[in-house]
C-alpha cells in the first residue's frame, strides 16, 4: 500500500511539474508576443522616412522619386533628339526649325511629336512636385503647352501659339522661383537674370534673322530649362536628406 501510495504522489508530482512548464512556457510565448507588439508600436510613431530605414529603405518617397526624374531629364531630351535627327538626316541646325521634323509632310513625323509628348508627360512629375514644395509656379502649365506642341504640327493654327507660350511660362516660371529663392542667397537671383538674358537671346536671334532656321534659338532656350531641372532637381534631393 505504501509503496502504491508513493508511486501515485510521484506521478501527481510529475503532472504537476509538466502544467507548471507548460504554464511557463505559454507565459514566455506571451512575452515574447508582447515584446513584439511593443516594437511594431514604436514602429508606427516613427516618421515614415524612418520606418523605411528600418525596413531596409523598401520604397521610395515622391519627392526623391521627382528628384531623380528631373536629374534625368536632359539625358532623356539629348538622347530622343539624337534618335529623331539620325530618323531625319536632312535636317539641319541653322536652316530647320525644331518643329520642322514633326511637319505633316514628314513621314517620320510620329518620332519629334511622339518625343514632345513624351518628355512633357515625365517633366510633369518633378514640376508637380516642385509645386507642392514652392518651387514652381507656372512650369506645370508651360509642360501642358509643350505637349500641346506635340499634339499639333506646325501647320495646324494651335501649334506656334502653344509652343510661344511654353518658352514665356517656363522662362517665366524660372524668373518668379529665382527671385523667390534670391531672398534666401542671393546666388539665385542669377537664375532670374539669365531667364531675362535667354528670352532676350532668342528673341534677338529670331528677329535679326541670324540663321535661317529657329533650331538654334528654340535649343538655347530648351538647354536653359533643362539646366533649371537639373537644379530643382538638386534642391528636391535635399529636401528628403533634411
């Protein structure tokens, strides 16, 4: 009987022991469970820059995104007009205008207009941007004036008014941002002194009839724009490091 009885308070003492670890177990799990939450708590009141550096900079924020597209921009303009001449060999700098090669009476016209549009639609994605920042004001619009100049050959009575009014509004747009951003170095009023400059430029050399064509002076005008992308797009990047 005793022997019977000892063997029964063993046993008892083993299921005892087992729920005790099993107990511990579940309240380690639960723990752990609570540690976890903790973390991802602590996760959500991080800045969203924040979290994506914490989750190994999986994805991209839009202003970064704009930044690189306006980097790229003259990379995209040099490389689609570099296609459309080599499509076009009788083209020529000082005798053509750029629109020439987008004529009706090209068959390779599709290229240029195509190209146009193109630009005009990823130019809009930093210009946008830029206008949520402050640093743009009418450059969106001129960009619909450009794919506008697409949109219409240079026979069709829409096409030089929109492709006037893309060069004034962007040179424009260039002149306010500049002043703007002057106030805070006035390195940048430099921008604003050479938007007048190239205006003038073009204006000069179209009047005077310098060459024959508008190529030279629709080219000067464009490489100046560019160059204020490329620097919008300096100043977006900083945006996301600050």
């Amino acid at each position: 009987m005793e022997s019977r009885g000892s063997a029964n308070d063993i046993r008892r003492e083993r299921q005892r022991e087992g729920r005790l670890v099993a107990h511990r177990g579940m309240g380690g799990l639960q723990l752990h469970q609570i540690e976890r939450l903790r973390h991802f708590k602590g996760l959500e009141n991080r800045p969203a820059e924040a979290q994506r550096q914490t989750s190994g900079g999986v994805g991209m924020s839009p202003t970064r995104f704009a930044s690189y597209v306006a980097l790229s921009l003259p990379i995209i303009f040099i490389v689609g007009l570099t296609v459309v001449i080599h499509a076009n060999p009788w083209f020529s700098l000082q005798n053509n205008a750029l629109s020439d090669m987008g004529s009706l009476k090209n068959p390779n016209r599709w290229l240029f207009n195509g190209l146009l549009m193109l630009f005009a639609v990823i130019a809009m994605v930093p210009s946008v941007v830029a206008f949520k920042h402050g640093l743009s004001y009418l450059m969106p619009l001129a960009l619909l004036f450009l794919f506008l100049v697409g949109v219409f050959p240079e026979e069709l009575p829409y096409h030089a008014p929109s492709a006037v009014l893309f060069y004034v509004l962007a040179l424009a747009d260039i002149a306010l941002v500049g002043i703007k951003l002057g106030r805070q170095n006035s390195v940048n009023y430099l921008w604003s002194v050479l938007s007048v400059v190239v205006f003038i430029t073009m204006l000069y050399l179209i009047r005077a009839r310098v060459f024959k064509g508008l190529a030279i002076p629709e080219l000067i005008g464009a490489s100046f724009i560019l160059a204020w992308f490329v620097y919008i797009g300096i100043l977006l990047r900083f945006e996301t490091l600050s």
